[in-house]
C-alpha cells in the first residue's frame, strides 16, 4: 500500500484538501497514542480506524 500514490481528498464544502502532517507516509504515526504534552497543548486529533470485513458464506 505504500507503493500506491493515492490522489489528495478534497473536501466538498470548503474545496480544501485532505492532509497529513509532514513526515507520515500514509497511515503510519496514526496508530500511536498522543502523549500528555500534545494533548495539553492541543495537538492531538481523535482517530476512528474502520475495517469492512466482508463475509462471503459462499466460499466455505
């Protein structure tokens, strides 16, 4: 997946485009837990993660 270039998302309302801070390459540096210290200082950011597990009864 690192591989793959992904186009930018833009957000419908405002025009403005989805980002990332500099140095994460895709998803890494977003599993880890903001410290105390960011979180004091305003720079952590909630994170939900989903995962579509798709269940094919057929294959069995």
């Amino acid at each position: 997946m690192a591989s793959e270039t992904r186009k930018p998302q833009v957000d419908r309302k405002s025009g403005d485009e989805t980002k990332l801070a500099p140095g994460l390459d895709g998803v890494e540096g977003l599993n880890r837990d903001a410290t105390q210290a960011e979180v004091a200082r305003g720079e952590a950011t909630r994170v939900v993660k989903l995962e579509y597990d798709e269940y094919d009864p057929s294959e069995s």
